[in-house]
C-alpha cells in the first residue's frame, strides 16, 4: 500500500492461478494412531458412558446398603460424570459457534 498526502493507493500485485504448494518441511509429519482430539473424545465418551452406567445403578437402589466411604465415591463419580457431560456440551457449543462465525463471513 502507498500512502500520499492526498489519498491512500494501492499497487497491483500480480496474483497467479495455479495453487500454492506447500514445502514438505512445513507438512505435519504423519501420524500413527489417534489423534489428540480423537483420544480427548474417545476419553470423554467413555466417561459419559461409565457415567451413564453408575447413574442407573445408583437409582436402581444397588446402593441402598453401602457405607458412608462407598456413597462418598458414588457421589465423587456422578461429579466426574456432570463434569464430562459439562465439558461436551461446551465443546458442541464452542463448535456451533466457530461454525456458524466461519459461515457468517463467508457471505
């Protein structure tokens, strides 16, 4: 961009068609097994799930006749379990708005 006293102008910049190419040193390097978002929501959904399983025992009564240490853990799992779900329900959110950000400056 030039700038003048009078006004601001811009220079052409001869812009081609063909598609960059990207040097091999700036590639990822391939990776051998899950990716760190695949293992975060594969953790995440086994949390949910082993959330899922404790929440129907727990209102089935299988732990009517348990001591105080034992419902102390129940309680500690059903808060990991609100928690899990408290984090996937951010990252559904986060994501439905990145999205909807990124259509909106398409148009």
């Amino acid at each position: 961009m030039a700038l003048g006293l009078d006004a601001p102008g811009f220079s052409e910049f001869p812009l081609s068609a063909a598609p960059l190419e990207v040097p091999s040193s700036a590639r990822a390097p391939p990776v051998d097994g899950p990716s760190p978002f695949e293992r975060l929501a594969r953790e995440l959904s086994a949390a949910i799930d082993g959330g899922d399983r404790l929440s129907i025992e727990a209102s089935s009564g299988r732990y009517e006749q348990m001591d105080a240490a034992t419902l102390i853990a129940l309680q500690a799992g059903i808060y990991r379990y609100s928690e899990a779900v408290d984090l996937c329900a951010k990252l559904v959110d986060r994501t439905a708005s990145a999205t909807r950000t990124v259509l909106e400056a398409g148009r």
